[in-house]
C-alpha cells in the first residue's frame, strides 16, 4: 500500500509515528480520483499512482496481487485479536493507524501465559481429538496463529501429535509412561 500510492515526486518520506497505544503510518500518496477510504475496506480493483513501482514489488514477489492490501490488513489484524485499523485520506496524503488491542499486554510474554495455554490445548486435545485450531483459539480467547505456535511447540516437545491428514485426521495426546 505504501509504495504503490506513495507520491515520490512530493519528497515527504514515509512518517511513522510510534505511541503507547497506537501505530500510525503517512505518506503523501493518493487515492484514486473519485475514490473514498470506504472503497478501500470492500473488495476493489487496483489502481495504483506508481504502477511501474508496484509492477516492481509484484515481480519481487513483495505484494502478491493489487488490490488486496487494505483488505489482507484487516484480516491480519483480526486474526492477531487486534482492533480494526483506522484508515484516513485528506489532500495531504493516506494514513493508517493500528491501535493496540484493550487489555492487552504490550507483546511481551512472561512465559507463564504461553504455558498455561499450552496445558490447556492439551486439554482440550484430549477432550475432543477433532477440535480445529479456530475452535482452540476461541474457547481460549487467543489468536489462531498463537495456537498454532503453541501446537507446533507441543508437537516439538512430543506432547500431541496429528493423526491422518490435516483436514480428515485427528489429535492425540501422547502420553510419557
């Protein structure tokens, strides 16, 4: 999104701005001319200010097609357990703020949690060897891609193990005796 609205005639270098509770990113590009912020949050096609630079980053393999950007932020985010992001546009140029989920901790895990979730995906394995990693996630109330960490880290350690194919098989619990 960045560099394929960016205006690098204007000079201004892409701003971050870094507070407790939020992240935001400017830079002086621009929309299409009869587009608003509302186009960018549904599906769109691509139009983009440079297209010789995002030609570029698409043969780089940086984006993998146009017009999905806005779109993959917001389901990044709502996979992490993250608030929506606030995007912006003025004549100045595009904004976009990621604000730091409520009653999250600033990232930095004690260990202790990453156990407790553990022990409790165990759990949960055992009580239902057919349970998807969404419905872990749910009923522990963290993002997908944290139980994922967490089951690779159990399968790591030999705790759990999947059984059959990633769609038709099963959990088990391996046990140390």
């Amino acid at each position: 999104m960045a560099g394929e609205h960016k205006d690098y005639s204007s000079g201004n270098p892409i701003q971050i701005k870094v507070y407790d509770n939020r992240i935001t990113f400017w830079n002086a590009g621009q929309l299409p001319e009869t587009w608003t912020v509302a186009d960018l949050l549904k599906e769109h096609p691509s139009i983009p200010y440079n297209p010789d630079i995002a030609t570029a980053f698409f043969r780089a393999g940086l984006i993998e097609a146009w017009g999905r950007g806005t779109l993959k932020i917001i389901r990044e985010c709502e996979d992490a357990g993250l608030p929506e992001p606030v995007f912006s546009y003025d004549q100045s140029g595009f904004r976009i703020e990621f604000k730091k989920a409520v009653g999250k901790s600033s990232g930095k895990s004690s260990g202790k949690s990453s156990g407790k979730s553990s022990e409790e995906i165990v759990k949960l394995i055992s009580a239902d060897g057919q349970i998807t990693i969404p419905e872990i996630a749910e009923h522990l109330g963290i993002s997908t891609r944290a139980v994922e960490k967490q089951i690779s880290k159990l399968k790591d350690e030999n705790r759990i193990m999947r059984v059959g194919s990633p769609k038709g098989g099963h959990w088990e619990v391996i046990d140390d005796d």
